[in-house]
C-alpha cells in the first residue's frame, strides 16, 4: 500500500480545522503549516494524533505550500484548503489511484463551489479544478506567484472523477474581502515583475474580466448570484492594478 501525506496551510481556521483534519483520516500523516494564527487553529489541530504542525511567518501563499511540501515524509500528497471537503466516494478514488502501477505523476480535482450553503453552478465555477493530489518528487510550487498558485509538474498528470466540495466564502462581504487581498498579493506579484501602471490596461482588464465571468462563463444563469461574483471577480482586478499604481 503507497503512503499518502495530507498537507494543509492555515491562519485562523478554528471554524474548519477539525472538519478538514477528518477529510485526511486516509492519509498516514498531516502536515499543518500554519502561519502563526490567532486563535486556536494550532490547539486544536494538536488533538488529531496524526497532525504534525509547524508554524512559518506568513510571505505569500506559494512559500507556505512549498514549505508543507518540504516536511511530508511521503511522496504522495494530498492538499487541501480550510474550505474544501471530501466525499467518501473521492476518497476511495484516491486511495485506488495511488496504489495503481499506471498512475499518473499528478491529478487535477474539480470542485464544488458553494457560497454559504447555496451551491454556484456557473460563473466560470463549472471549470474550478486544481492540482490536489501528486508526487511531491515530480512537482513544486512556482515561486514567482504569489496568489493563485502555480504547480508545476515535471510528469504525467490526470484527472480524477469525483470532485472536492469548495464552501468557498461564508457570505458574499467575505468574498469581498479575500478578493481585495487577493488584488493586493497579485499587484505585489506584477511590481516584483517589473510591470508599469497603464490606465487603459487597467480599466479594460476590469471590463473584460466582468464579461468573461458574466457572459462567457455563464454567470447570467446563477442570476443575482453570478451578477455579484462577476461584479467581485471584477474588483479583484481593480485592486491588482490599484496596488500597482500606489507602488510603482
């Protein structure tokens, strides 16, 4: 039977901790990166005796994940957020793929996407798949990103059948917010890169991202719903491009 290690960065997750710690009971071990949080997230992540925690100033999102993956003892990971879950069906393919002669090296995992409790059909949510399950021999994180996490995988990769529920935000004031911080992490990315304020750049990514997520993506078929995460996913943008007017 191939080994498996479970690895989760958090800041702040006493709301999720135990609930995404359960989702790991395949794995032999679990990893918890956390950055230095709060409240009791490192508490109770102590209690389950398979949590091996370590704590790490946060910088950005790609340097804690590539942390996690320096500490797991297994080639094998399986990553999770604080708001993603398992089923017990994807759990039963994960364990059946890693113990499969002809596995792949990496697998992407499609995902869910839930606001509150009120599950999102479109809004470009119907294509939200990231790399969850690979061989930390054949991957890395990209360093040059980040938000929104780049892996690179140096083999074969796949896709699994059953897909992670992502309960996402809470309510739409907290989407909101991460979105901003995202803009910022993302506008820090762009003057690290070298690249320069442009007003009409600004402004017709702004505009184009709104199309995209509303028409494109069919966020006019989640109603009220896709006109929120389109008009959000817009803002996001506009906070990138603030960031990088106020720091160039």
């Amino acid at each position: 039977m191939e080994k498996v290690s479970g690895l989760i960065i958090t800041y702040n997750e006493e709301r999720n901790i135990a609930a995404v710690l359960s989702c790991f009971n395949f794995c032999d071990e679990i990893i918890v990166v956390d950055s230095f949080s709060a409240d009791k997230t490192v508490e109770i992540a102590q209690q389950n005796p398979k949590v091996k925690v370590y704590q790490q100033e946060f910088v950005d999102y790609t340097k804690q994940r590539n942390k996690a993956l320096s500490l797991a003892e297994n080639d094998w990971v399986f990553f999770l957020d604080g708001d993603e879950r398992t089923t017990p069906d994807l759990e039963k393919e994960i364990i059946e793929t890693i113990n499969n002669k002809d596995s792949k090296d990496a697998y992407y995992i499609y995902r869910i996407f839930f606001v509150g409790q009120k599950k999102i059909n479109f809004s470009g949510t119907q294509n939200d798949k990231n790399f969850r399950l690979f061989r930390k021999s054949k991957a890395f994180y990209t360093e040059t990103k980040k938000v929104h996490e780049t892996l690179e995988v140096q083999g074969s990769t796949g896709i699994l059948k059953y897909k992670l529920l992502h309960y996402s935000f809470e309510d739409f004031e907290s989407f909101k917010k991460k979105m901003m911080y995202y803009g910022l992490l993302k506008g820090t990315e762009l003057i690290e890169k070298g690249k320069k304020y442009s007003v009409f750049t600004r402004w017709s990514k702004v505009a184009f991202k709104f199309i995209k997520t509303y028409f494109l993506k069919l966020g006019i078929l989640d109603g009220i719903d896709g006109l929120k995460i389109s008009y959000l996913q817009s803002l996001y943008v506009d906070e990138t491009y603030q960031t990088l007017k106020n720091k160039s």
